[in-house]
C-alpha cells in the first residue's frame, strides 16, 4: 500500500516561537498527537505529546515560558507519498521516529504514522 493511501491530510501546524502551552490546547482542543512546527511559513520540525510529556511535564517547566521550538524534534523527516508502507515501517523502525512529513513537488501534504502504516499493513493481511 503506497503511503499517500493511508497518510493523514488536513495538517494542524503551529508556529515555532508560540508557547508550548498554546501548542498542548490546540492538540487537546483538535484531539491530536502531534502538530507540524512551521517556521517562516516551512514546516521544519514536530512537536507530539511525548515531546511535552519528556521535555515539560516530567521536568516540571511550565508550558506557558516554553517556546515549541525548545522541544520539538527537528528537522521533519519526509518520505515520498508513493513510498510503500512497509518501507515506511523499515525506516520507522530504523530511525526510531514515528512519523513522517509527505512531501510531493515541494509542497507538505500530510503525515504519516506509525499508526497509519499499522493499519496498513493489517488491511493487507486481511484483504
């Protein structure tokens, strides 16, 4: 299964100079896992909740004094959209990163997960 099949569209982003807290009520209010971080309008890194459990809550910092680009993890790695899945799965198991910006012509039109490329995988087993 090819990665535009299954990535995530409709790409929630923030900005690299916002708080952490504005980054934690915007994936509670969205109910997301992660946000792309854009900097001068590029997505250049990630910022997901394990970022901000490791990097915020567990140091007891507070998310308001944060800047997003203090945690997030960059740059945002990209794939392909016609990249296989199990591919994908190569290369999150190498990398140890669990997900993926999807860029065609220049241009970030999703993400994919290791979720996503879970069920993947599962909808080719059982096709």
């Amino acid at each position: 299964m090819k990665t535009r099949e299954v990535m995530t569209t409709g790409i929630v982003t923030i900005e690299a100079d916002d708080s952490v807290a504005d980054a934690m009520k915007k994936m509670l209010d969205r109910r997301l896992t992660s946000l792309i971080v854009e900097e001068e309008g590029d997505a250049h890194g990630i910022i997901t909740r394990k970022d901000i459990i490791s990097e915020i809550i567990s140091e007891r910092k507070d998310p308001k004094k944060v800047k997003v680009a203090e945690i997030m993890s960059k740059p945002l790695l990209i794939v392909s959209p016609d990249l296989d899945t199990k591919y994908i799965a190569r290369l999150m198991a190498q990398t140890n990163v669990r997900r993926f910006g999807v860029i065609e012509e220049g241009k970030l039109i999703g993400v994919i997960s290791n979720s996503d490329v879970l069920r993947a995988e599962t909808l080719r087993i059982v096709e």
